[in-house]
C-alpha cells in the first residue's frame, strides 16, 4: 500500500514538474524523445503536422505553399544547403520539416490565442536538438503584419528560439533586412530573415542551369522542376514585382508640377521602397536568365531617407547591378524631370596604347557586338552614347557612336582613363506609369545586356616578357 501511495505521489509531482516546464518550455537542447513526449500525449503541449511535397490542401493555400517550400528544402540538398547557409542554420544532423506548429501552453503576449507558426524545422544532433528556425508565409498580396511579428518573436524568446524567416510576394534588397518595421527592442538578440517567392524560385532555377552549384542528382533536379512549376502557375499564390505603389506616380506628378515636398511624406516613401523593389526584381530576372546571382544595391536603415533628399534636391535616383565575370556593374540613373533612365557600363582601354589606340579599341567591341546579335544591337544603337573619362578633365567627353571621332579632338591630346557606354531611354508617360514603368525598364535591361554588355571586355596588363 505504501508502496504504491509512494508511486502515486511521485507521478503527481512528476506531471507537476512537466506542466511547469511546458510553461518555461526550451526547445533548444531538449532531448528530442521528450520533444515527441510532448506532441503525443492525450493533451499534446506541442502540435504539429508533417510537411509534405503533394499536400492535401487547395491549390495556393499558404499552408501549401509552406509544405511544398519545407519539403523541396527536404529533398533538394543543394536548395536546402543554399537556404540554410543564408540563414546561418546548421546542416549537419536529422532535420525535421513541420507545419502548423502550435505551443497551447506557452503564454502568448498581448493576447489568449495560441500562436500558430506556419512553418518549422527542427535540427537534432545526438538524440537533441540542436537548433530550430520558424517560418511565417504570406501569399498574393497578403502582407506581413508588424504586430503580429512582434508577438510571434516574443512567443519564440520564450522558446529559446532565435531564428525567424518570413516569406512573401515583399522584396528587399537583402535578406537580412525585412518589410517589416520593428523596434529594436524587439530584435536585439533575435535573427530576422525575409525571402521574396521570387528570390526563392531564382534560387531554384539556377540550381538548373550547369554551374558550380547545380544539383548533382538527376531525381532532385525533376523533384526542383517540378516544385518550380508549381510556383510558377498562376494559381500558387506567387507573384512577382508588377506594380509600383501608388506614391510613385504621386511623386512624379509633384516633380514635374515643380511642386515641393518633404522627404518622409507617405507618397515618397512609397517611390523610394517601389524604386528598391523594383531594382531587386531586375537583379532577380537577369539571375534567372544568366544562371549566376546578381547582386542590387546593398541598402542600410538610412537608405531611404538618403534617397529621398536625392530626389528631393537632384530630381533623380540612382542603382546598381552586380554581375559576376561582367565588364563592369551596371549603373542605373533615373531622371524625373525629364523622365529617361540612363544604363551605363564601364570599359578600361589598353593602357600600353596611345589616345587613337584606346579609342579603336572601344569603336572595335562595339563593332564585335554589332555582329554577334546585330538585331538587338540595331534596335537600341540611337539611343547608345560613348563618354570618355579624361584625365583632369571637369567632365566626361560624350558623343553619339556616330560620332565617335570627334573624342580625338575633344581630348586634344590629354590621357583617357575609361569608356563609359550608356544606353538612354527616354520613357515619356511610361515613365510615371505604375505598371508600364516596370514593363520598359526589365525590356531595357534585358536589351542592354544582351546587344551590348555581355560582348564588352577590359584591358588585362599582360604578363612581364623575360
């Protein structure tokens, strides 16, 4: 009798124990059979569901997205091993794909209802886990939200949790910066990532192309295809940077009405974060067509407000594209007042030849590129000028290609440093268009680098002759 009071009692204190803890839960470190413990017991402290490649959920739900996207990291190794390396996350171990991941004892800030994440994976080593990351994903033009974030955070703290990536139709330049605005209160010791669909589907397509990071095993190339189609029909729920906000067109009114404004207003915000996106997009779409990562302009907290006061004072702003083994980055101006946009490259002439020398050799690439894809080039060469950068000159010497002798004369003998080749476009009423814009700026670029920058080449000083 005594003998069983005893087991009764230890039972009680033990249950007891557990229930405490599930309050203080831990994740990280938790042996992983009390982990399964938890989610199987009659009143689970832990639910979740497995993430699954064919879910049995609608077309476009962000549930199947989220169980799609789990598992081709699951199953794709270079596809995850790209994901997990952007997010500082382990990839040795058994990882666990979830979804649907709720905690009902933990207590949730600011509210009663338990916190349900979309996504999880679970990184165990030696029977205990060893680090853990959440997803939120959003769809269509759902947005994040900053208060529910800032609960979700708080929630995972309690869990000993430091990772948190949302997913969304949003873009940034990088993805360690979000959408979402938070103080940083709320951040400090915490890790906040952000993928746009369309980053994570440029990610999978150039796992196809055949390069360095290609996907060895022929079954995951078909798994990666197959995943990819589903993200790219048009009921998934993912779209791409189609559309300027509304602040866009707003501001350019302003400007060519000459009328002032302040740099924080909503409307030029609003043209600022449209302008960022949309140079992201374009360094996505060259990615996908190049089969190599193209990098835009890395942004700051401060990047925003600095490029408000540029427009503010010179009427323009201004990007960059990165592209790897290319002549040069790409430099984007974007003139409001008299509504062009300007794509220029650079070009380091033979620096062991004279002026006329340097000069026949840029006339000579230009040449090379007119014969390889004279349709492109054709089409854009009225709208191509030449700079010569001289040396101590107050500015560049620019002609049309037409006229390209005339930089002779003009540098009347002084040394050139450089060729800047600009492509100008002027875009008129497509200019302030929320849709068109973006239309004719992808359309130039694509142009641009196909009829003229992917056939320019830089001086290399040759090696030293014994």
């Amino acid at each position: 009798m005594f003998v069983e009071l005893l087991y009764f009692v230890k039972k009680i204190l033990t249950m007891l124990k557990d229930e405490k803890f599930e309050k203080k839960m831990k994740l990280i470190k938790l042996p992983f059979e009390k982990f399964e413990q938890y989610s199987a017991s009659p009143k689970p402290s832990i639910v979740f569901q497995e993430a699954r490649l064919i879910p049995l959920l609608k077309t476009g739900d962000e549930g199947a997205l989220t169980s799609i996207f789990l598992s081709s990291m699951k199953l794709v190794k270079e596809f995850r091993n790209s994901i997990f390396k952007e997010i500082k996350f382990p990839k040795g171990g058994k990882a666990y794909y979830l979804r649907e991941v709720a905690f009902p004892n933990i207590d949730v800030p600011n509210g009663n209802q338990t916190c349900r994440f979309d996504g999880m994976i679970i990184v165990v080593v030696s029977n205990k886990i060893k680090d853990v990351v959440v997803f939120e994903m959003k769809n269509e033009n759902n947005s994040l939200e900053d208060k529910t974030i800032e609960k979700y955070i708080k929630t995972l703290k309690q869990l000993g949790i430091t990772k948190l990536v949302t997913v969304s139709n949003d873009f940034v330049s990088d993805s360690s910066q979000s959408p979402v605005k938070l103080d940083k209160n709320t951040t400090k010791n915490f890790n906040l990532y952000h993928f746009s669909w369309t980053y994570l589907m440029t990610k999978g397509q150039i796992l196809l192309f055949d390069n360095e990071t290609n996907i060895e095993d022929e079954d995951q190339v078909e798994i990666m295809k197959e995943v990819l189609y589903y993200l790219d029909g048009p009921k998934s729920g993912v779209n791409g940077y189609h559309k300027m906000k509304d602040g866009w067109k707003n501001t350019i009114e302003k400007i060519t009405d000459r009328r002032t404004f302040k740099i924080d207003e909503p409307d030029v915000i609003e043209a600022i974060e449209s302008w960022h996106e949309e140079e992201r997009d374009m360094a996505l779409l060259l990615s996908r067509k190049l089969g190599v990562f193209v990098k835009s302009t890395s942004r700051k907290a401060s990047s925003i407000k600095d490029d408000a006061k540029r427009l503010k004072t010179k009427s323009e702003l201004l990007g960059n594209l990165s592209i790897k083994n290319s002549v040069s980055d790409i430099k984007i101006r974007l003139d409001f007042e008299v509504k062009t946009v300007s794509m220029s490259v650079k070009v380091i002439p033979p620096q062991d030849k004279g002026t006329k020398g340097r000069i026949s050799d840029v006339r000579r690439q230009l040449e090379n590129a007119k014969r390889k894809n004279e349709l492109v080039f054709n089409k854009i060469s009225d709208d191509l000028l030449l700079e010569a950068d001289v040396k101590h000159a107050r500015q560049n010497i620019r002609v049309s290609l037409s006229d390209i002798e005339l930089i002779l004369d003009e540098a009347n003998g002084r040394e050139i440093q450089s060729f800047n080749i600009v492509f100008m476009s002027k875009f008129k009423a497509k200019f302030s268009s929320n849709k068109g814009f973006i239309t004719e700026i992808e359309s130039m670029v694509l142009e641009y680098y196909a009829g003229i920058v992917q056939y320019l080449t830089n001086w290399d000083r040759p090696a030293p002759k014994l």
